[in-house]
C-alpha cells in the first residue's frame, strides 16, 4: 500500500469517534442514573430492617407504666413529649404518630393539632403487609408530612384500656430527607465524574480495539482490490471465511470471479465475433464472384453463347442467388435469436403431422442424391407442447444437415418415440459422423466440422437449432463415429388431451 495512502478516511474517522463519544455519555449518564437508584434502596432498605422493631420497643418500653390516653380519653401529650424527646437524642430524623385502627392520626409532637384542619391519615395497606412480614420485606408507607411521598417506616400495633391502634415511626424524617438531598448531591456529583472517567477509559480501549480489527482486515482487503484493480486479476482474499468481515471477504471473491467470468466470456464473444465475420465475409465473396463472373460473360458473349450454355450459365446464377439469399436468412436469424428478440409462443401440435410434411418437402432432395429419407412413428399421432415455427425450423436444419453429409446410397431416418411425459425426436444419419475432436463445438456459431471438403455448409444451422433448443428449455444430444453416421436427439414435453 502507498505511504500516503490510509485505509480510513478521515471522515469515517470522525463519524466512528462521535459515534463511541455519544456511547460512553449514554453509558455514563445510565450507570449513574441506576446506580443512585439502587443505592437510594439500598439504604433506604438496611435502615428500615434495622429499625423494624423500633415501634415494638417503644410500645413495650413506654406504654408498660403509662397510658398514651389520659382517664378523659385524649392523647396524653406530656408522654409523647419526653418520647420524642428521648428518641430525638438517639436520632433526629425519627417521626412518631399515634394512629387509630383505620389510619387516622391521632396525634404528634411534628404536627400542629392546635388549628381546626381535618386530621390526617395514613393508609393502612402498607401498614397491614408491613405487620404480616414482620418488618423484612421492604415496603413504603404514607409520609403525613409530605403527602406527595412515601418512606420507609417502623409500625406496631396496641391494645390498651380498650382501645386499639398503631405507633407508626417515619425513619427518615424531614431533617433526614433535606440532608440526604444534600449529602446526595454532592456525592452523585463525584460518582457521575469517576464513572464517566472510568466509562470513557474502557470505551475509548474498545474503540481502538474496534478500529484497529476493523482497520487490519480493511487493509487486507484494499490491497486486494487494488492489486485487482491494477491487473492481478487471479487476486483473491484468502481464506474469506475466516475474516472477521466474512460476508466483504466472500462478496468480493465471488464478485472478482464474475468479473474475470464476464471478461473471458467477452474475449471468447470477440474471438468468436472475428471468425463469424471472416468465415461469412468469404461465404458471401464466393457467391458474388461467381454472380458476377457469369454475369460478365453473359454480357461480353450473349451473341456467341448457344441458348443451351445461357441456360446454364443462368441456372448457375440463380443457383447462387439462393445460396446468397439463404446465407443472409441465416445471419439474420440467427442475429434475432442471439439477441434474445424473439419469445417462443408455445402451443400443442401434431409433432407427427410435421414430421410427414418434412419428409415430403426434403423427399425430392433426398432423390437427388439417392438418399433413404424414412420417418420412424410408432405411435399414431404424437402431440407436443412447443413453437410450432420454431420447432419446424430446428427439424429442417437437422435435416437438411443430415442429407448434405450423408453420402449416396445412404439412409437418413427421423424417429419419434414417446418417453414418459416427453417426446424423443432422433434425426440419424449414415453420414461420415463427426470427429471426437470436434464434437465440443458443432453448436458454436460458424464452426465448420469438416474443412477439408467441400461440404461444409454455412457454419450457422446447428448453431440456431441449439438457440431453438434453449428456448424450449431443452438440451439436444450428439452421438456420432467417424464414417458410421450421427444421431441429432432432443426432447420436447408431450401434451395429453384429457
């Protein structure tokens, strides 16, 4: 790799960067977060364990020589009095309040009961669970001096003079709450700064680690694609499956590979394209000359030529003009169906009635030369589900290839037999056959099989059966020996009448 070159950019730098920057301050700000709130339960929880039979106590203590009722049967205020007054020495963020059996407060030294308001209550659920569990299990109840909290409590229930009630204790009181609030501050100031020190320490570790594994198999990767890129084209990235960026690596590879694939296929089209040109630019000189040497002398010599050469030299031209004609017909078939400009329309014929005009149309041709052209059908009358004009068209050029290599005397023969849901088409022949070596390519375009003589045909017609042959979706087979004849087979699908 260059030295100047880097395998990130500076932007993807950046957006990596602010991407770990936002990580560490969400972690950051949710570790804190969590953290004083578990804490806060934490403690809120040991101390109400600690102090959960604080109201049992006082009960057992203070109420043994004197009643919380006085002989009228209002709260004796004196007694509560010192009991505030002694628990407040122990601890000042303890709240006592004397409650009836439904929750109402019947009185406390930290509410002012000389004003004409409603008394307060306390909901007696917690209450209730808090007695059932005996204080172990952690639960809030109503806090009478700011209804709009709950906090942990101490509560015990009592049965004196014939009445029955509650000592319920808030132990975390106004005084304690606003010290707490205090106390609280200050130290989440301090955890929110270490755990974000801590958090981006670990996140900027795993930031470099990330970068730098990302960054190693990137820089594997680039020089891999430049040296690609440069010509290497046998550059591949090994063992792709084993790469930390699996899915790139294999991507890659299988991309080179259709690259190289398309580019081979592209050279091999150009080679091919060359010779078709060549082949079929001789094709065409050929006819032309003799069109025009016979022309020629017609007009030099049309007044000493007996009207019996000009009939010749005549057929001789139109002979050629054929020729000519059917060349070109060729091309431009062949050009449609390499261009995929024509879509086979599929329909159910008589692939036997076909079969017998064939033989009909090429029976003359096949007197000529002597020729046997049989059409073997055991069936009474096969039906095909296929192009009618194509399929036509692929049987004529079978044919007709069969007839030109078949030499006199001998027999050409087209077979139809019905083989589970398809119909076997055989086109054999008792021709020269085709040479091992050349059985590979008698379906490339203007491959001709036999250069050393002069039937060699124009180089296109297996190569548009074979187009005909992938538009039906069908494979066609070649079984062929030298000087024992060949076998041309295809299968088209059998249509049942039902």
């Amino acid at each position: 790799m260059r030295k100047n070159e880097k395998t990130l950019t500076p932007k993807l730098i950046k957006k990596l960067w602010l991407a770990f920057v936002l990580i560490i301050v969400l972690m950051g700000a949710s570790y804190i977060v969590i953290t004083a709130y578990l804490a806060n339960k934490y403690n809120e929880e040991t101390t109400q364990r600690i102090n959960a039979n604080v109201a049992t106590h006082v009960i057992n203590e203070k109420f043994q020589n004197e009643s919380p009722f006085l002989e009228d049967g209002s709260v004796n205020k004196a007694l509560f009095g010192d009991l505030m007054h002694d628990m407040m020495a122990v601890n000042r963020s303890i709240e006592v309040y004397l409650l009836d059996n439904s929750g109402t407060i019947l009185y406390s030294v930290v509410l002012d009961h000389s004003k004409n308001t409603p008394s307060k209550s306390v909901d007696t659920a917690p209450i209730d669970y808090f007695i059932k569990t005996k204080g172990q299990k952690y639960v809030l109840g109503d806090d009478p001096r700011n209804t709009e909290e709950q906090n942990i409590f101490s509560v015990a229930p009592f049965t004196i003079q014939g009445r029955e009630g509650f000592i319920y204790i808030i132990l975390a009181g106004k005084d304690f709450q606003a010290v707490s609030d205090n106390l609280f501050g200050q130290y989440f100031m301090k955890l929110g700064f270490g755990a974000t020190l801590l958090t981006m320490f670990f996140a900027a570790l795993i930031a470099l680690l990330s970068i730098w594994f990302l960054t190693k198999n990137l820089l594997l990767i680039t020089k891999t694609v430049r040296s690609f890129r440069e010509g290497d084209l046998d550059a591949r990235i090994e063992n792709p499956d084993e790469s930390d960026i699996a899915i790139f690596a294999n991507s890659f590879n299988e991309m080179a590979d259709t690259i190289v694939d398309n580019m081979d296929k592209m050279k091999s089209v150009d080679l091919l394209r060359r010779e078709l040109i060549a082949n079929v630019s001789h094709d065409l000189r050929t006819p032309l000359a003799i069109l025009k040497g016979f022309v020629e002398t017609l007009q030099m010599k049309n007044e000493t030529l007996s009207e019996q050469d000009k009939k010749e030299y005549l057929q001789i031209t139109h002979d050629n003009i054929d020729k000519l004609s059917k060349l070109i017909n060729q091309l431009f078939e062949y050009s449609k169906l390499e261009a995929e400009q024509v879509t086979p329309i599929k329909e159910p014929f008589s692939i036997t009635e076909l079969s017998h005009d064939l033989i009909a149309k090429f029976r003359v041709l096949a007197d000529k030369k002597n020729i046997s052209l049989q059409l073997n059908n055991p069936e009474d009358n096969c039906l095909v589900f296929a192009d009618v004009s194509l399929v036509e068209r692929a049987l004529q050029n079978l044919i007709e290839n069969a007839l030109k290599y078949t030499e006199d005397n001998g027999t050409v023969t087209l077979s139809l037999l019905k083989k589970g849901k398809n119909i076997e088409i055989n086109i054999s022949d008792t021709g020269t056959g085709i040479p091992v070596s050349e059985l590979p390519y008698i379906f490339d375009r203007y491959k001709q099989v036999d250069k050393s003589t002069k039937k060699q045909g124009y180089g296109l017609g297996l190569a548009i059966v074979k187009k005909i042959m992938d538009l039906h979706d069908t494979t066609i087979t070649v079984l062929s020996k030298p000087k024992e004849g060949s076998s041309f087979i295809f299968n088209l699908p059998a249509y049942q009448v039902s």
